[in-house]
C-alpha cells in the first residue's frame, strides 16, 4: 500500500496527481512481483521511483471504500488485497485468489471467461483512438497489445501531456 500514492501532490515528490509506483519486490508475503525492475527505493518510509502509473478517479473511489468498509483492521503486511471471510481473514491473496474472483465475477456478469490481460488488451484500442493513433501514449498508458509495442515504440511520453492527461480521462469515461 506504501507503493499507491492516491493524493494530489504526494510527499515522493514524483506525483502531482494520483498515481502508483510499480515495485518489483521479491519478499512480498503472497510472493508476488511485479514484472517491471524500474529502481526504486524507500527513504523516511516514502517510495519514490519504480514504473509510475496514473490511477483513474474511479479507482481512486474504489480504493478508500474497500479500506474503508471492508478491509480488516491490524493486517500488519501492506497487502491490499486480502481474503475478508473464513479462517485466513486478513491473509493476502495470492495471484490465483485475483483471477479466481475475476472469473466468478465475469461469469456473474454473463461476460463467459475473464482473465487479468483482458484488460490490458481492452484497454489498447479506446486508448489509441483517444489519442490519435500515438502508440507513445497508448504504451504508457499500460494499454499496449504486446512485447513487440514496448520493443518498436521508443522514448516515453511526458506525464503532464495534455494529450496524455485528455486520453486516459476520455478512457476512463470522463467528460471534460
Ligand atoms: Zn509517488
């Protein structure tokens, strides 16, 4: 949870508005890793570097009423996403725990199966036309279609483009 700096101006230094730091870290207790071995590190408990993410409103939202209502208190391991019922309350949940819940709930939705990348590749198309066809900001924005994109599209787009800013609010379903 230290990773996700969700208000504006965050102490880093490195977010003006709601973003999150990718950190590859190898002793996560679920033993997770990120994929992405951006550096980064820990100075007076405050995250800087790594890969840096914008967050989308209704993320932001969804977050502080999931730590609000749901998530149990004295987890004591900076998980966020945690087993609420049963004898491993307050446990965190291991990737297959995530494309289970996704699975069950695409099934609920009547959406057949979802997976995790689903959302990556959804992501790719409504991206690009929002920008005009800028692979830059399509790669950057987490939307690209595959290895091959981040390989061919070099350079990175600055995250105060108003570009940049305008397609992700247009994707995320924000009406200026
Ligand atoms: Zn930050």
């Amino acid at each position: 949870m230290v990773d996700l700096h969700l208000r504006e101006n965050a102490a880093c230094g490195e977010c003006r508005a709601p973003r999150l730091h990718v950190c590859h870290r190898p002793g996560n207790p679920n033993r997770t890793e990120a994929k992405s071995k951006h550096p980064w590190r820990v100075e007076h408990g405050i995250v800087t570097g790594g890969l840096i993410k914008r967050v989308s409103p209704a993320m932001v939202h969804t977050y502080f009423e999931y730590l609000t209502t749901e998530y149990p208190r004295g987890a004591g391991h900076g998980m966020l996403l945690v087993q609420l019922h049963g004898a491993d309350t307050g446990q965190p949940w291991a990737p297959v725990g995530a494309r289970r819940m996704l699975g069950r709930a695409g099934k609920r939705a009547g959406l057949g199966i979802v997976k995790p990348h689903a959302f990556r590749h959804s992501f790719t198309s409504p991206v690009l036309d929002a920008a005009n066809g800028n692979l830059l900001i399509a790669r950057d924005a987490g939307g690209w279609a595959s290895a091959a994109m981040v390989d061919e599209v070099y350079g990175h787009v600055d995250v105060h483009d108003p570009v940049f800013d305008a397609a992700l609010r247009t994707v995320w379903g924000e009406t200026k």
